[in-house]
C-alpha cells in the first residue's frame, strides 16, 4: 500500500525501504523524496487510516514525518514476541 500511494500521488524519483531487526522489534522505514504529505493538503483518502489501524491493530508503532520539498518518511516499529 505505501509503495503504491507513494508512486501514485508523491511523485518521487527516489524510494527507500529498510528493514532491520532491533532487539525484539522488527523496524519498517520507508522514505521518499516526493512531494511530501501534509494534513492540510492531502486528500480524504483512507491509505494512511487503514495503515494507522493495521498498525493498531497489532500493536505497533507508526510515525509519519512529512517534510516540504524533501519528501516523507515512515517508521513502522513491530515487537517480535
């Protein structure tokens, strides 16, 4: 879902994904350099609300830092039991 929101309304030429393991937590960092996500100018989709209640869902961690004419980047931090 973020790759393809990502490709679909940020326009990037760069997309990176990281995948470590930190203790007992599985870390997601997705970055762009697109045009970045703003509250105030993003449209009422539900691309980030479902991601938000995934995440919820099964306890995670999920941050979005949005920053203009730098991109976005995403942390999703899992605890492995």
């Amino acid at each position: 879902m973020l790759l393809n929101n990502t490709i679909k309304h940020a326009q990037p030429i760069v997309i990176s994904l990281c995948i470590n393991l930190h203790g007992h937590h599985l870390n997601y960092t997705f970055e762009d350099n697109g045009i970045s996500y703003s509250k105030n100018t993003a449209r009422k989709g539900i691309g980030f609300k479902n991601i938000k209640e995934r995440t919820t869902a099964i306890n995670t961690t999920f941050n979005i830092y949005s920053h203009p004419q730098r991109g976005t980047h995403i942390t999703i931090e899992v605890p492995i039991l």
